[in-house]
C-alpha cells in the first residue's frame, strides 16, 4: 500500500466518523454536550497537521548529514574536467 493509499484511507476513515457525528447517525451523549467541538474539529485537525509537518521538515532539516566523500569525490571530478578542458584550449579567469 503507498503512502498516498494510507493517507486517503485514513482520511476517509475520519470524514465517515465526522459526517456520522454532524448528521446525528450516532447518539451519544458527550457528542451532543460539545456539539461545536465537533464541527470544528476538522479546522484543528489541519492545524495540528500543519504542526506536524513544520515540526518533521525543521527536525529533517536539522538533522541532514554531510557527506564528506562524496564532496571530496565531486572536488576532484571538477579539478579532472578542468584539466581537460584546459588541454583542449579553454581558458578559466
């Protein structure tokens, strides 16, 4: 199952249990005392969403590693194209 798949799963898991509790098809008591918690629960459901994912962007960015090898590797490709470049006539400033 993708990553999309479980996101619409999920979402339409959610939309289903809100509909029932706004249309009344499920009775209950706690429901019917904090009716307007209930209807605005989607609005605090997307910004807790929101949260989230500044919250996993800022931690990945955070903790993005170097890669010195692959720096060093990309260095000395540039030096070996330069060279050749320079054997062929190309003049750098």
């Amino acid at each position: 199952m993708t990553k999309l798949m479980q996101w619409l799963l999920a979402l339409s898991v959610l939309a289903g249990v809100y509909f029932a509790l706004v249309l009344k098809k499920i009775q209950n008591q706690f429901v019917d005392d904090n009716e307007f918690l209930v209807q605005i629960s989607p609005i605090i459901l997307l910004g807790l969403f929101g949260v989230y994912s500044v919250v996993v962007v800022l931690y990945r960015t955070l903790t993005f590693n170097d890669c010195q090898e692959a720096a060093d590797e990309l260095q000395e490709q540039i030096k070996e194209a330069k060279a050749d470049l320079r054997s062929k006539g190309f003049k750098f400033d």
